[in-house]
C-alpha cells in the first residue's frame, strides 16, 4: 500500500548519516503537507532500479533516505521515494549509540516491508 510518493534532486546533507554507517540521500523538495515526521518503510528508484529504502521526514520539511543497497553516488541525480508504511516518530536520541541501534532496527524492517 503506498501512502506518499516523493520525487526530487539529490542534494548535499550534513554527512551526519554516513559518519554513523547509514550514507542518505537528501532530496531538495518544496513539497508542502508532507505526512507526519517520522521513519517510514519505502521504496527508492534511484538510476532505473528500485531499492527497499528507510526514509525520514524530519522537522523542517527534511527529507532522506538511506537506500538499501545503493552505493553509488547520488548527488544532483532525480531519485523518486515511494512512502509505504509508517514506522516510528521522529525522535531525537540521548546518545549516537541509541540512535545508531535504532536506525538498524529500522532497517532490518524497512528490508523486509
């Protein structure tokens, strides 16, 4: 079931995703009325192929997604995200090593959804 479907150019984040182990793409949209923050179970089309992907609406209209699989580079290139399924709110974490247990948590779901 697909709930939302973004598209956009991939844009420079604050490497914060790769320093942790979890490269993102960082979509520049001016989307308005995006769902709630939160993690979301999706897809990534990203150069023509699909990839599970764990994507993150974040406060101010922030968009990323890690795309399971992909390691190729990304930047300036159109990726589409299809949101499927809710998983958890936006949080923020006490610590890196939450944040980091977290993050495979939700993957190892997004990887099965």
């Amino acid at each position: 079931m697909m709930l939302y479907t973004l598209k956009g150019k991939v844009i420079k984040g604050d490497g914060y995703g790769k320093k942790l182990g979890f490269p993102t793409v960082n979509l520049k949209t001016d989307l308005k009325g995006l769902p709630s923050s939160g993690v979301y179970a999706g897809i990534g089309i990203l150069d023509g192929k699909e990839y599970k992907a764990g994507i993150v609406l974040g406060p101010n209209e922030k968009v990323e997604a890690h795309i399971i699989g992909y390691s190729g580079d990304a930047y300036g290139k159109e990726v589409i995200l299809n949101i499927n399924k809710f998983l958890r709110a936006y949080k923020d974490f006490e610590n890196e090593e939450e944040l980091i247990e977290q993050i495979k948590k939700d993957i190892e779901v997004c990887s099965q959804a």
